[in-house]
C-alpha cells in the first residue's frame, strides 16, 4: 500500500513539474499582451453583452489558474534573491535574445521546477526498479535534481554561444551592406534598415530593435551601445565603439565602416581557422570512445574466431 501511495505521490510531482513548465512557455508567447484586453476588445467588436466573469471563465486553464501560481512563486523567489543575481539573469537572458521573453523571475522558477521534474521522472523510474540498492537511487534521485536545476543554465548558455555565433558569422556582409548603403548616400539609420530588411537572422533583429529604439526617442550611440551589451561580442563592442568615435569626432562613417569591415572578415577567417584547430582535440574523445573499439571489435574478431577454432585441434 506504501508504495502505490509512494508512486502516486511521485507521478503528482512530475504532472505538476510538466504543467509549470508548459505554463512557463505559454506565459513566454503572450507577455507583450493581456488576454482578457484581447477578449474584451474581440466582444466589443462583435457587439456582444457579457460579463467580466464569463471572459475570465472563457479563458484557457493555465491564464486562470497556472499563470498566476508562476507569477505568485516568482515574486517569492524574488525576495530571496539577491539583486545582483537577478541583474546577471538578466542579462543572460538579453544575451540570449530573451529566448520566451521571460523575465528573470520565471527564469529562476525554472531552476526548481527541472530540478523537481527531473527528480521526480527519476523517483517514479526507481520505484518500478529492482535492480539498485536504495543508496543508489537516493543518489541518481539527487543526481539528477541537481542536474535539473542547472539545466536552465547549460540551455541558456548553448542559446547564447549559438546567438554569437550567428551573429560573428553575419557580421562581415552586414558591414558590407552598411558600407555601400552609406557610400551610395544614406544615412547611417536608413542602413542599418536595409539590412533588417535584407536579412533574418540575429544580427538583423538586433539592428531592426536599434532603429525603434532610435524612432522613441533614444540616442543613436546609446542605442548602439545597448545592443552591443545585449550581444556581448567583442568584434560587435569594438564595432560600435568605432561607429560611436566617428559620430563623436566627424570622422568619414563610409572610410570607417569599410575598415571595419575588412577587419570583421579577417577576424572571422581567423575564428574559423582557430576552431578548425581545436577539432582534433575535440575528435579524441568519441574516437576513443565509439570509433577505436568498434574498429577493435571488426578487426580483431575474425582472429578470435580462427584462434579459437585452431585451438580446438589442440585439444
């Protein structure tokens, strides 16, 4: 009986975990908009009478009742926190590109919620085990609640490796374009909208939010600078700080940007160049461990079975 109580407790865990992440994602897809405002504004247009009450009964169950115990559990870890860890979260996610556009407080919920799916999925496997002793699941158990709660943080870093390298790779025909677009006489803004128009990658976003920014009313530099941060890339810093300089100083933005350019090309010829280097040590280890021994077990079984069948003779 204990132990139907004990795998029921542990399924409970994981359907809960399940449903705080999916709640999570769909927080993520609606948090530049309000629901009941949608609702609200789609009744008026069609001329209908209804309370307040239907449109929240009409809403999904996650909007009614899971999204508000994410937020309730955010503002509690918010108050634990320390501020300068949220500040880091927050700029981690900026430099992800706001991946869900969470804010820093669902992505710290994350961390417990992986932490007690991951933990429970392993708890509910290890009641239906009998091959382990119970030292050793209790370890996996905690095992892999520890590992779900980094989890958010190895996935955020993978987002923002991936983002930087997008960007570094787009860079050099971005500045291109930014440099034929100012010779031919545009403005500096008028380019950088070429390019968001042109293309549909990171950089290009990055660009196209400078522009808005830029529309409401914020400086040019400033802007710029805010984007680089949001990047984190040394090439993009040491870009905007040229393009910054020569707003500053009245230096040629055509002469400026083509070196730029020419310097964007270099460094990514040698970025390639210095991964293309690191691939043999990076092949040591799958070779090692799954070319070596199956080239072991195709070359070396053959004999085995000669071997074998000669020593029978002997026999």
């Amino acid at each position: 009986m204990s132990t139907v109580i004990i795998i029921v407790v542990g399924l409970g865990i994981t359907v809960v975990a399940i449903l705080l992440v999916a709640a999570g994602i769909r927080k993520s897809k609606n948090a530049l908009e309000d629901p009941l405002a949608a609702r609200l504004a789609e009744y008026s247009q069609r001329g209908e009478s209804v309370s307040l009450e239907e449109i929240e009964m009409a809403q999904p169950f996650s909007d009614r009742v899971i999204m508000p115990i994410m937020r309730r559990l955010g503002e509690i870890s918010t108050r634990f926190t320390p501020q300068h860890v949220l500040e880091t979260t927050r700029k981690q996610l900026e430099m992800a590109g706001n991946p869900g556009r969470m804010d820093a407080s669902t992505f710290m919920i994350l961390h417990f919620v992986a932490a007690v799916l991951l933990g429970g999925l392993i708890f509910a496997i290890s009641l239906f085990s009998k091959t382990f002793t119970l030292p050793i699941k209790l370890l996996l158990i905690l095992v892999f609640t520890v590992l779900g709660y980094f989890l958010p943080d190895l996935l955020i870093r993978s987002k923002i490796n991936g983002r930087q390298k997008q960007v570094r790779k787009a860079m050099p025909d971005a500045l291109d374009l930014l440099t034929i677009c100012v010779e031919a006489g545009l403005g500096f803004d008028a380019a950088m909208s070429k390019v968001h128009e042109k293309w549909d990658n990171e950089l290009s976003m990055a660009f196209g939010r400078v522009i808005r920014e830029i529309q409401l009313g914020k400086l040019r530099r400033d802007a710029l600078r805010d984007m680089a941060d949001r990047i984190g890339l040394a090439e993009m810093t040491s870009f905007i700080a040229a393009v910054v300089q020569s707003e500053m100083l009245g230096v040629s933005m055509a002469k400026v940007l083509r070196i730029q350019s020419d310097q964007m090309r270099v460094r990514r010829r040698q970025y390639a160049e210095e991964q293309a280097h690191k691939a043999p040590i990076k092949m040591i280890f799958p070779m090692g461990l799954l070319i070596f021994p199956a080239l072991m077990i195709v070359l070396l079984t053959p004999a085995f079975l000669r071997l074998s069948g000669a020593l029978k003779y002997f026999q």
